[in-house]
C-alpha cells in the first residue's frame, strides 16, 4: 500500500513507520511525508529516508480553504492508499475529507473520547487520571472523534505531576508507534471496512 503521511514535529511515528516500511513484509511504503511548516525534525527524517516532502504553511494561502486544496492536490498527487496524520497539527478540511475519508489514520495521545484537542497529554494529567494512553483511529470530519482502530493504556505516576506531562508523554509515545505501526501494517495488508463505529478487516 502507498502512504502518506502528514506531520508537523519530531517525526518519532513517521520514523516507526520508516523503520517498519523496510520489511518488504509490511506491506507499506511511505510515497511522501507532507508538512505544515518547514524546519522539523521530521522532515529531515524523510529526506534522510529518501522520501520526497512537500510543506504548505496556513499563512502563505489568502483563505484556510485554499490551503485546504493544495494539501489535497499535494497528497493526491502521490496517489496514497493511505494517508497517516502523525502529530499532524492542523484540522483537515471538507475537500481534503471528501477525497480521502475512510483511509485517513490518525493517531492521538489519550485515551479517546477522553480528552481530544492538541493538548491530550496535559488535559488527562490535569484531571487526575491514573491511567490514560493513546489512541489509533480513522479521521472524520470532527477533532478526535473518528472510529477507533486500536488503543493501548499508559499508568500515570505521581511523578507525572512533577515535570507537566513530559515525560509521560515520552512513554505513551513509545506505545504509540508500536500501536500505529501495527494499525497501519494491518490495514494496509489486509485492507478495511467501516461498520458504525468499528473498523473491520475488509475480508469477512
Ligand atoms: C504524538 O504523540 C501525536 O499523537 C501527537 O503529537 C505527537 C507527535 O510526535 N499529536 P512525533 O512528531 O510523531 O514525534
């Protein structure tokens, strides 16, 4: 399966993802890593990779909507199978959802529904929560709020209050890219079907 993914940070998933994609095993091979501003730490491990990028920053398109359009033309370009949002920081929009929904894949660090948003980690530490995780899921036209394909559970230590989530969110990281490269490799092998809120393997 062709994927590509969408990042906008350290690029720790999208590194999982290179690492996994190197087992021709694994069924999967990242076309294009698509960023929403230059000078990350992902995009060099892309180019590191050989995997050609494309950046497109909000400010540099008059309307949001415009954006929209040439993040979808950019990644239909590549012609994915897939498209994987990983620490993807921008809300996709209708064009963009019309021609990829149902094979966006993202993930997010809590336990959905529990605390969506770009600031998941620190909301589920605020709250108290003894344990929390992250979550793999399809992206809908909502934040966070798309069928989940797989979660994994992180305890939450007393220290975790000490140093504002960091490293909390260092160890539910860890258990996200096993869990993303499982739910990509999965679904890129045996392809899938939506069924109300659940996500099946598309062979019965
Ligand atoms: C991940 O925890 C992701 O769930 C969140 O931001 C982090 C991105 O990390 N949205 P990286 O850029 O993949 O290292």
């Amino acid at each position: 399966a062709r994927l590509v993914v969408l990042i906008s940070g350290s690029g720790t998933n999208l590194q999982a993802l290179i690492d996994a994609c190197a087992d021709p095993a694994y069924g999967a091979r990242i076309v294009a890593v698509g960023a929403d501003r230059d000078s990350i730490a992902g995009l060099d491990r892309a180019e590191q990779a050989g995997i050609p990028t494309f950046v497109l920053r909000v400010k540099d398109f008059a309307e949001r909507t415009d954006w929209d359009a040439a993040l979808t033309g950019a990644t239909a370009a590549h012609s994915p199978d897939l498209v994987v949002t990983a620490g993807f920081m921008k809300i996709l929009g209708g064009g963009f959802m019309r021609r990829f929904e149902g094979r966006i894949i993202n993930t997010h660090p809590a336990l959905l529904p529990a605390f969506p948003g770009a600031h998941g980690v620190r909301d589920a530490l605020a709250y108290g929560v003894k344990v929390t995780g992250c979550t793999v899921h399809l992206v809908d036209e909502g934040v966070d709020t798309g069928p989940i394909i797989a979660q994994g559970v992180v305890e939450v230590t007393d220290a975790d209050h000490e140093d504002g989530g960091e490293a909390l969110h260092e160890r539910i990281k860890a258990v996200e890219r096993g869990l993303l490269v499982e739910a990509v490799g999965r679904l890129a092998r045996e392809g899938h079907r939506v069924q109300g809120r659940r996500v099946l393997p598309l062979t019965p």
